[in-house]
C-alpha cells in the first residue's frame, strides 16, 4: 500500500471549511501498525490531535503517538509487569477501553482494570458532566491513570486521571447545517471517504449499497442482511465506524450475554449497543441456533424476554456472511440457486425472512484494494458515529407518508395494499436514506425516485428468496407520487395484516411450548424398545426398586424388562433408540452408591420446594381467571378497562395457562416422592451386576432440578407483577357490591326451579368425549343449558366451577338469577392429591333448598 498522500482537492478544502476539526485524512489508520490494536474511530481520534491543517501527519507526531502507545498500551501477558510499576513507582498509566459503575451501597464508583483483572475505585469528578460522565454510558478510550493507595496491611487501585481518546461533544445542529454547503453528489462522496473509501473507484449504485451499510446505525429496529464474497468490507464498517455496533463473528454468544444474565442481573447487549451485527453467519453454530427464536421475536416486535425479565428494545440486528459465485457475462453471481441454504436452518424460513428489511447482494460491491482506500479527508470516524447514534432520535417518516402511495401486484396479478411488514421495510430503509444523504430534508423529485427504487429493490430482493421457499408470497412492490396531500389514501392488506397477526400469535405461542417444555417434571418414566430392552438411563431410586423386585434381567447382554404388569407410579413409553449393552465386568467405583443414597435426599428436598413453587403459580392462576371472569360484570369505566387491559397483557407472557400441566406435574412430583419414599426400605442386591450402563447420575438430576427450580421461581417474580391488579380489581369489586342496591325478593310467593350445575364434571366429560373433534366447533355444555333450561325466568342458576373453567361460563349473564361458587382446586395435605367442588354444590345446594323449600318447583342437577 502506497504511504504517498494527495494534496487537498476541491472536495477536501470544502470538508475543511465545513469541518475544520472534525477531519481527518483516513489513510493513517491503516499504515500506522501500532495503532491495529485499537478501532479506527479511537486511532483517527488520536491522529487528528496531531495532523496539520493539511491532514499530514508530520514524523514527530507519528513518532509521538507510535511512543506513547508502546509505553502505555499493554498486552495481556504484561498483566504482573504493570502491577508491579503500581506498586513500586506508586503510579501507572493505561491505555485501554473503561467502563466506571456507580455502587449505591458503597457510595463509589469503579471500573474493572480488565488488563490486570483487577478492581479499582474511581474519583467522583472524573464522571462529571463536564469531564467523562461517558464513561457511566458504556465507556470510553482513553488514558488513565492509576495510584496505588494503601489501607494499613491492604492497599487498592484508585483512577485518579483520565484523557479521553474520543469526541463526546458533537453539535448535531450544526453538522445538519453544513450539508446544505454540499450539492448531493458531493455529500456522497463525502460520506464514502467518511467510511474510508475512494468514491472515484465506485459507481453511483455502488456508492449508494455501502451507504445503505450504515442505515441500521441511523434508522432503529432495522433488520439488514447481506451475503457476497470476502474482502468487500462488510465486517469494516461495523467494526470501525461506531462504538455503538457489537460484531459477532459466526454468532458467539450465549443468551445470558445476548439478553440478560439471570444471575447476575445484568442486561445483555442488545439493550446496550444500536446495532448487533452477526458474521459469518454462514459458518454453522450452535450457539446462535439457541437465540434464533429470541432474535424473531426481537424482529418481530422489538421485545424481548428472558426469564423474569421483558423489555424492549431498538437495537437492530445485521446478518452477513460469505456464499460460493461463479463468474457470468463478466460478473460474479451466485452459484447456487437457492444460495439462501447457507444460513441456519430456522433462520431459511419464510416468516424470519419476511422480517429482513433490506437485502444486499454483495457481489455487486467490489472487493476492497490498494485503490479503493480512500487517502484523503474523511469525518473522524468516532465523531461521524456520533452523528450516526443522534440520527436514531430523529423522526422522517411524515416526508414520506406526504410524498408516495405504495401497493404490490400480488402472485394473482391483483393490484392491493401492502403489507406491514412490507410498509415498515421500506420506510426504514428511505428513512435512513433520508437522514444519510438528506438531513436537511431538502429533496427533488428524481432524488425522491431513486430512494423509492432503491428501498423497493433492496426489499423485492429478499421477496424474490422467501418466494423459493413459499410461492403463494409471491408479489410485486409498485409506487405512486402523490399528487396533492389531502388524496392521500393509506391501503393496508387486510387479508395479509389478519396472516401477519396469525403468524404472531403462532410465534408466541411456539416461544410459550419451549418454555413450557422447559418447566416440565417427569422422573418416573422408563423408556424401552419393541423386546422390552431399556433404551435410556434410569434414576437411582427407580433402579433400586427394580432389582428389589426382580424386574430387571441381563439378556442378550442388554438390560431388560422383565414384568411390565407389576409397575406402580412407573411410567413406560416405547423407544426406537438401541438399547444399552451390559458390561461384565465389575469395578469398585461402579458399585459405591453411598453419593447416590445421600444424593437422593436432596433430590426429596428440591423436590419438595419444586411443589411450593408449583402451588404458588397455581394461586396466580385461580386469582387470574377468577378476577378475568369477575371483572367482566364490572361496569365499565376507564380504570377498569385499562386494569383488565393490563391483566390480559401479563397473561400473554405466563408459559403456562392450563391447570392440568400444573395437576400433571404436581401429581409427577408427589410420584417421584412416593418412590424415592419407597425405595429407601429396600436393599436389593446391587453388586453382583454392573448397573452404570443404565444408571443416570444423581447429581445430574440435582443440577437438573435445581435449574428448574430456578425456572419455577423466576416465573413467580413474573406472577408478582399480576398481584398490584389483583388488588385493585380486588378492591372495585368490593366497592361495586357495596354500593348496588340489594335485589328485591324475587323469588317470595311465587315458585321457580332451582339449578345446580357442576361446571368441572361437565366439561371433563365433554372433553373426554370429544377429545379427538376439534372442540372450537361444538356447542359447550354450558351453551345447550342455556339454550334448552335457562330461558323463562324466573329461576335460580348455581354454577360451582374452578377458576380455570369460568371462561366457559361466559355466554351466562352475572346478574340475581346466576350465582357462581369459584374454587381452586386445592390441595388435600393430608392426600396429597387435588379435590373437586362436590363438597360445595352439596352444601350451598342443601342452604338453598331449606331457604325456599316451599316455593322450588322443580331440583336440576347438571354433572358429567
């Protein structure tokens, strides 16, 4: 690469005048090797601090900075070597990034010195508006300085200095205000130098594809993919341009980092940086599959959860990554036609695709060389991401909305509204065109045209590839200048908007079964293929109770089943995996079960604040359809309106709505219980047979359920949240009854029929009888008695039901001829098992009956 720098040019002499302290020539960067240990915004800060007013950094400078760096910048292998300098010089100076945080307890502030893994405290003024207060915002480069103090035998690290190596004052006022000093070809231009190119070496088109690069830092919630040949830049700017991207290469990354760390508490990074930009995303990767569902519902709707945090976020998410091309006609294409195959598998998916907004083909871009480095003025790159980051908070879709009309052809040929997502796609991707090359917000007609195409172009790429997967999506974007304001039509497709809102709801839901999967107990179940042999290891407890019982035998060298009539609370489901070979021979640490035997008391133990937790979501959830169901008699105003609004908005994130997932894991739990209780009396003969093939360890199932636990409890922080509105729901109701006037006596003199409907007998019974007919299109029980009974009044309606079953009682009025008896089902201490609401159709049934026993006409009882 050639050191020999151009004079200043036209264009350079009009940035100076424009930007006199905010340029910087931006072929230092990349010759000076000692600064490759820093991003380019940091090294560019450094080099204009030092250059002339040409831009020229002279000798003196190179070899000021080039010193400074090597005295001050470590490496992590110099971790002892800078301690000791603290500790013997009682100073020592970093050149490293810094991140300060704020300890309320203590009432200090500290950063992590990571380079010498150690803690130091921070002097107050130093995060002060007017010095670094930066640094409590994500951290800042720069050179600090550190002095060892000691505390009689102790001593500590204290930054007492700081010299920041970025700019933090950018006058976002005045940077609009000098684009008007440009014409529109040279602010391009301009802008292509800024990200450290040579615009003289690109076409127009080319020019405007690395400027689309930078729409996710200027335009929020944009979702960007791009795939090409390597060497075209794509990892560059993202890397260099802002401090406020995060590069993942190939997808490294957990989710407690990604999201949030429920240990620690700490969010994750995608609620801390403007764009998370995912490399190499064509290189398989475990770890990214895990977060491909959190990141469509990030797409989706710009929220996010983990555990018992939900929030939401604007960061938006880049995708590129390298694909195989063949050269056609003197340019690079694609080699395969569905070249789309490369990414992760659940990311080639029609409903993750339809949430890229804008789709580059970077085979368009020419691969970066010696010619194409841009050697003159450019922005300085932290001052120009700056700029880039307060681009984020300004507002430009109204130009649009007062300019073109947009509609799609669809597969059919039928001209229609678009889509949302086809709407939100191409307002971000004009919206960060405008405010790129357009922050004035002075465009023409043919400037206007070329966004539109462009945004329509970038969007019909990704279309053309979901249409391989899908051809009913097929369709066609088209536009139309308005030609005054006021005829304005907005032409949304309804059918399609009913599909996006479907495929939501089907997302969620999806999210809603994993995490239900998540929480699920079962420890009692005994997997076998079609000869009875055991595919899958078993629990101790579980092993101990076979050999004491003689159902377990070696056969063909594999452990078998000997007597599948004889199982108690053992449940045996068929495997096609193979089954697990025996081994003859018998060694000392495969028969010491003494971990096992105390291990299994812990297991009892967890298991047992397992059912406490259970129990305590359970209430959330008789609270939560009894106050549904209660609140629905309500009359209506705005506070109650808004508090159900709200209840019916926590209930979307609860995994869990059934009460019978909750019965069916209470009841695994209380089976496990009565096992490990069973197994403990017996002292079967396990020494004579290798058993560690088909052992599962007990520590395993500790780890297991103590993370389920964990699950369970963090799930009843989320239930917490619901009890403020149970509350005042709580207290309305109250109010509400208080103040209505009591019914008349009704029934005095005149005879009427008395009904007591068992709500739970009748639809279990109705479940079970129509379990295999989609229930959606039948007629509920609750439904028929109302049409066939409760129809002349008067008459007196008793519905005993559980919580979770009221909203089956919905087409009955709330009113003095219903009354309704909302129990729990509820746990017998004693029995350990749940019981139903007999007990109080019996007792309010016999109140009733002796109240008006002269007057009842006629006694209906509705069960199962």
């Amino acid at each position: 690469m050639s050191n020999k720098l151009p004079p200043l040019d036209k264009l350079d002499k009009k940035s100076k005048e424009a930007f006199p302290n905010e340029v910087v020539r931006k072929h230092y960067a990349c010759t000076i090797s000692e600064l490759e240990s820093f991003p380019t915004y940091v090294s560019e800060y450094l080099i204009s601090l030092h250059a002339n007013k040409n831009g020229i950094l002279p000798k003196d400078a190179i070899r000021y900075i080039v010193d400074e760096v090597k005295k001050k910048r470590h490496e992590k292998k110099d971790k002892e070597a800078i301690k000791s300098i603290a500790l013997d010089l009682g100073s020592v100076e970093i050149i490293d990034h810094f991140d300060v945080y704020c300890d309320l307890r203590r009432g200090k502030y500290y950063t992590d010195v990571s380079l010498i893994d150690e803690r130091a405290t921070v002097n107050r003024d130093l995060v002060l508006p007017s010095r670094f207060q930066e640094l409590l915002k994500g951290g800042l480069w720069g050179k600090a300085s550190f002095q060892h103090i000691k505390h009689g035998d102790l001593a500590s690290l204290n930054m007492n200095d700081f010299e920041g190596y970025q700019m933090t004052n950018v006058i976002f006022k005045s940077y609009l205000e000098n684009r008007r000093k440009f014409t529109t070809a040279e602010w391009i231009s301009f802008l292509i130098r800024s990200i450290g190119l040579n615009p003289e070496t690109l076409s127009h088109k080319q020019k405007l594809l690395y400027l689309c690069r930078l729409i996710p830092f200027v335009q929020p919630f944009t979702n960007l993919l791009e795939l090409g040949p390597p060497g075209t830049g794509k990892s560059y700017i993202y890397e260099n341009i802002s401090e406020y991207c995060r590069i993942l290469v190939g997808g490294e990354i957990t989710p407690a980092k990604m999201i949030y760390n429920q240990n620690t508490k700490q969010i994750g990074i995608i609620f801390k940086k403007d764009i998370i930009c995912f490399d190499e995303i064509n290189k398989n990767n475990t770890k990214l599959k895990k977060i491909i569902p959190k990141l469509q519902q990030v797409m989706a709707s710009n929220q996010i959860e983990r555990g018992d945090m939900e929030a939401r976020t604007e960061a938006s998410l880049v995708f590129q990554g390298n694909i195989d091309f063949i050269y056609k006609d003197n340019k690079s294409q694609p080699k395969e036609k569905k070249f789309l195959k490369i990414l992760p598998k659940d990311m080639y998916d029609s409903a993750f695709l339809d949430r890229i907004h804008l789709f580059i083909h970077g085979w368009e871009i020419p691969r970066i060389s010696d010619v194409h480095v841009n050697k003159n003025l450019g922005l300085i790159g932290n001052y120009f991401g700056q700029i880039l980051h307060k681009f984020r908070r300004e507002h430009v879709s109204f130009l649009i909305d007062q300019k073109v009309n947009f509609y799609k052809i669809d597969h059919k040929g039928n001209k229609r509204g678009l889509s949302l997502r086809d709407k939100k796609a191409l307002y971000n991707t004009i919206c960060g065109l405008i405010k790129l090359i357009y922050p004035h917000k002075e465009i023409e007609d043919n400037e206007w045209r070329e966004m539109i195409e462009l945004a329509i172009e970038l969007r019909q790429n990704i279309i053309n590839e979901i249409i391989k997967i899908d051809k009913t999506l097929e369709r066609t974007i088209k536009y139309e200048f308005i030609a005054n304001v006021n005829e304005r039509e907005e032409s949304i497709d309804s059918e399609e908007l009913e599909q996006d809102v479907k495929k939501v709801e089907e997302e969620r839901e999806e999210i809603k079964k994993k995490d239900t999967e998540e929480l699920q107990i079962d420890l009692n179940t005994i997997e076998i293929n079609d000869e009875n042999f055991l595919t899958k290891k078993i629990p101790y407890w579980i092993l101990k109770i076979l050999v004491q019982e003689g159902l377990i035998d070696v056969e063909k060298n594999f452990f078998k089943i000997c007597d599948l009539n004889q199982f108690d609370g053992i449940s045996i489901i068929n495997s096609n995996n193979d089954p697990i070979g025996a081994i003859s021979k018998i060694r000392k640490e495969d028969i010491d079960y003494s971990d096992d035997e105390d291990n299994v008391d812990i297991i009892e133990e967890i298991l047992n604040e397992l059912r406490n937790q259970i129990d305590n979501y359970d209430k959330t959830l008789y609270y939560l359809n009894y106050f549904k169901f209660r609140a629905s008699s309500l009359e209506d105003d705005q506070e109650i309106l808004e508090l159900i609004r709200d209840l019916e908005e926590k209930e979307k994130h609860l995994p869990i709505n059934s009460n019978i997932f909750i019965r069916e894991n209470y009841q695994n739990i209380n089976k496990t219980i009565d096992l490990i209780q069973k197994s403990r009396g017996m002292q079967p003969d396990l020494l004579s047979t290798n058993y560690a093939p088909i052992l599962y360890e007990t520590s395993k199932n500790i780890d297991e359920l103590t993370n389920l636990k964990k699950r369970w409890k963090n799930l009843n922080k989320r239930c917490r949240e619901i009890n403020p509105i149970f509350k005042k729901l709580n207290k309305i109701i109250k109010r509400q009854q208080k103040t209505k006037k009591k019914s008349e006596l009704i029934y005095e003199g005149g005879k009427f029929p008395l009904f007591a409907i068992d709500v739970n007998n009748l639809m279990i019974s109705f479940f079970h009888k129509f379990s295999t007919i989609r229930i959606k299109t039948l007629l509920t029980p609750i439904e028929k008695l109302k049409d066939r009974y409760l129809r002349k009044k008067p008459y007196l309606a008793n519905f005993f039901t559980s919580a979770h079953l009221t909203k089956y009682l919905h087409p009955i009025p709330q009113d003095e001829y219903h009354n309704y008896y909302i129990e729990k089902w509820y746990k017998n201490r004693a029995k350990n098992e749940y019981v139903d609401v007999d007990a109080s159709l019996s007792a309010y049934s016999g109140k009733f009956i002796e109240m008006y026993k002269n007057q009842i006409s006629h006694f209906y009882i509705g069960s199962g």
